[in-house]
C-alpha cells in the first residue's frame, strides 16, 4: 500500500535575534539556521520514517533540489515534485524571549496542477491513502479525484480555513485538525464536528492528548510527559505517524498509540523534518513496535 500526500515543501530559514525588528528598524541576526520545512514535507518524512511508501506531490524551484534530495534520503518517493520558478520559504525570526515574527512565500506550492496530481494518482490502488493540507493549490482536485479513485482521504485542517475544510469535506474519510480549529470549525458551520460526515476525525488536545470520533464514538488518548523543548512540527508528526500505521493495518487505537509516542519524541528536539523520529528512535525510547 502506499500514501500519496499533496503537500507543501519549503526551505525554513530561521535567524536568531536580540528583539524582533521594529518598522524602519535594521538589526544584525546572530545565527541562521536552514531545514526542511513545510507541513507536507513533515508529513511525508513522518510517514516514511513509520516504515510506509509515500508518494510526494509537490513543486519546487531550481532552488529547491536539496530538498527534493533530502526527501529522497528520508524514504519518500520524489518522482511527482516537479519543477517551478521559486522554492516556497518561511522567513523566521526567533527573539531572546522566544517570541517570533514570519514571513511565509508560497512559491512552488503554489504552482502544483490538476495534471501533475492525476498522474501522480494514475499509480494508486484501491485502499491507499490520500492526504493533503492547506499549504498548497490543488486540494479540491486532489481529494476528489482520490476518493474516485477509491482512495481513503485524508486533510489536515492547518493552517486553518474553514472555507477550505467546507469545500473539501464531501470527499473525506478523515478529517485531523487540532483543538481551537475544531471549535472554529464547529462555529463556522454550526455542527459538531462529530456529526459532519466524515469517518474519523482526530482532534488533538496537546500536551492532553488527543479525542478520536469514529463509528464507536468518542475515544480519549492521554498524551506522554516529557519535557517538551519545542512543539514545531509535532502535530505534523502524529499526522505522519497515524497514516503510516493506518497504511501498515494498524487499527485506528493502535496508530494513533504510534503516533502519540512519536510526537512525543518530536516535542524534546529543535527543528522541524530533519529531526523526525524514525521506528528505531521509538523502540529505543518506549521498547517493542507492534505491527
């Protein structure tokens, strides 16, 4: 089986700083850090580091090939990242009391066509997994032509619109979004979320866990305490980590158990893609991987 992901791919450049800046102000960084960023990116690296075949369809610049070869090093197939003008960018800017200040540039996520997603899709089978996020054009076209294609569809509702969940929802099977955007989500359509059509939505709850609601209702996950040094990436992870086991057969309770411990792991490092923890790194913190 295989898990195709419509995701964003972007080049993070982080600079640390004595303040942020102020309009008219100029001020010297103490030190840059480059990586691999952006949702999709994330997802894909979770995924492929929870032992599934992933499927990347993204876009970058010329500028990009270093994250395209990173992608590939972690284990995702590259084939359908194809080549635009500008590789998408966060300017990230990081100051003495933690706070920060970003500019994001969508570039080539911006660019991905409804072509370049069916023939990424042509290669599927019935019962592989589908997901995107909000961090790329083409998620309508995306999720439709996945669930025609008898894929399970997933979205990850960030960053949060709830016009772009509305206008994907007829064709999910699982919706995953954290707790605030559930709450907005539920505002802006005046339903619970549990009663909106999907299969499964996963609501995760932070350091409390995470709230799965399926064919037998509601479902409370605690999460692992650990001393958490940054939360960057670690809902990407869970998501990664939930779709893998899912696509290995795991049943729902047990990937997302995987994917808890994982997230967990996630949360007591810097960075973002590069950091994410592969199988080895759970079975050494947290003993044997069922599945």
């Amino acid at each position: 089986m295989a898990i195709y992901n419509l995701g964003s791919i972007n080049a993070d450049y982080v600079y640390r700083v004595a303040s942020l800046v102020q309009p008219g102000e100029t001020i010297a960084a103490r030190s840059l850090d480059v990586g691999l960023g952006g949702k999709g990116a994330n997802m894909s690296v979770a995924a492929a580091r929870g032992a599934a075949r992933v499927v990347h369809i993204g876009c970058v610049g010329a500028d990009g090939d270093w994250a395209v070869q990173r992608l590939t090093e972690y284990g995702v197939d590259t084939r359908h990242i194809l080549r635009g003008l500008h590789t998408g960018h966060a300017i990230i800017t990081v100051d003495d009391h933690g706070e920060n200040a970003i500019v994001i540039f969508s570039g080539g996520n911006g660019e991905i066509t409804p072509d370049q997603i069916g023939a990424a899709l042509s290669g599927a089978m019935v019962g592989d997994i589908f997901v995107t996020q909000n961090e790329t054009v083409g998620q309508v076209d995306g999720v439709r032509m996945a669930r025609e294609l008898g894929l399970r569809v997933c979205y990850a509702a960030a960053p949060f619109s709830a016009q772009a969940v509305q206008a994907v929802l007829p064709h999910l099977d699982m919706l995953i979004l954290n707790e605030i955007e559930a709450q907005q989500l539920e505002a802006a359509l005046g339903r619970d979320v549990g009663d909106l059509g999907v299969a499964d939505v996963v609501i995760t709850l932070g350091s409390r866990g995470c709230r799965w609601i399926g064919a037998k209702g509601a479902v409370e996950f605690d999460a692992i305490a650990v001393d958490a040094v940054d939360t960057t990436g670690a809902g990407d992870t869970f998501t990664g980590y939930v779709l893998a086991g899912l696509d290995r057969g795991m049943p729902m309770e047990q990937a997302i158990g995987l994917a808890t411990r994982a997230a967990a792991i996630m949360v007591t490092r810097h960075g973002t893609a590069d950091v994410i923890p592969d199988l080895k790194d759970i079975q050494d913190r947290f003993g044997g991987i069922a599945g």
